[in-house]
C-alpha cells in the first residue's frame, strides 16, 4: 500500500517521525509533504486562482508535486493540530490548491461532478486537541472535509478522523487505524 503523509504542523516534525517509525513494519511505501517547507503557509496566488479552472490549473512545483502523489497514493493521512476547533490555515491552503478539478473531481458533460480519486482506499485526519475536548462537534470542520474528500474518493473509500491529546501518539494511532481498516491481515 502507498501512503501519503501529510504533515500541516508549521514548527514540527514530530507527527511525520512517529507516523513514519510506526507504519515502518508494515508492508507500505510511504510519501510524506511538509506543508510548511512546500510553500503552503501562503494564500492561495492570482495566477493559481485565475488558473483554477483551466486544463493546466497546477501552477506551482508544490502543487504539481502535491497532486502527484494525492493521485498516485491509496492512504492518505493528514494530521494537524486544531485551534479553537478549527483546521490550520496551511492545511485548508493546501486544500485549495491541490484538489481542484481534473485532480480530486471532473465534470461530466452534463455538468455534473464526478469523483477523480479512485485511487484513494484509507483517509485518514489526525487532529491534535487541547486536552479537554472529549468529542467533535456535531458541525465539525474536519468532519465535513473528510466527507467531501471520501465522496471524490468513491464507495470502497475508508474515512476516519481521531482526536489526539500528545505528539507521541500520531504513530501509535495511525497505525491501528491502518490495521482495523482491514488491509493488514
């Protein structure tokens, strides 16, 4: 199995670490971005808004190497930390830029939006929590992202999304995650 990594820390590497030395035992390549060191702490530019919705909208080399291994990967994992229960700036840039049509989703003659990212069978989203949040809100962000993400992804597309409270438990969570999805047997 081919994973993606995704990390949307700004200042750390810790999740990618211990993501990586815990899935290092099972049979998977693993990709990893920074998003931080891509270049996706910024907003989205004019040239890759004007570009959106044109045949070559991948403007950047952080945007064609993301959609590279985004169509290419079939787990993809994203951990984050969340702020006031919302997602990180870098991580919804990210978003933006890279799934955009003719990478996460096409239109079909009539109009309608097809899914693109057959490929995917695991997503993933870690989210590091203060310690004192149990549970997700019902009108959770990350929640309604991954949803829109397993909709391109299709029907045989497993979701998940895991609250943590410590850096040292990404890999240790991802991992088990992995393993009761059912693709480790």
């Amino acid at each position: 199995m081919r994973l993606l990594i995704v990390n949307a820390f700004e200042e750390s590497d810790i999740p990618l670490q211990a993501i990586s030395e815990s899935l290092s035992q099972l049979p998977v390549t693993i990709s990893s971005l920074d998003l931080a060191k891509e270049g996706f702490s910024d907003f989205m530019s004019e040239g890759e808004r004007s570009a959106y919705h044109l045949k070559n909208n991948l403007v950047s080399p952080a945007q064609k190497r993301s959609a590279e291994l985004v169509k290419s990967t079939e787990g993809l994992i994203l951990c984050y930390p969340l702020t006031n229960d919302l997602f990180p700036a870098i991580a919804k840039s990210w978003f933006e830029r890279v799934f955009i049509p003719e990478v996460s989703f096409t239109f079909s003659e009539s109009g309608r939006v097809k899914g693109a990212l057959k490929n995917l069978r695991h997503i993933h989203f870690l989210a590091l929590a203060e310690p004192n949040t149990k549970r997700m809100k019902r009108s959770n962000p990350s929640k309604s992202l991954l949803r829109a993400i397993r909709m391109n992804a299709g029907l045989k597309c497993r979701s998940s999304l895991s609250l943590i409270h410590d850096l040292e438990s990404f890999g240790i969570t991802a991992r088990s995650n992995l393993v009761k999805g059912g693709y480790f047997r």
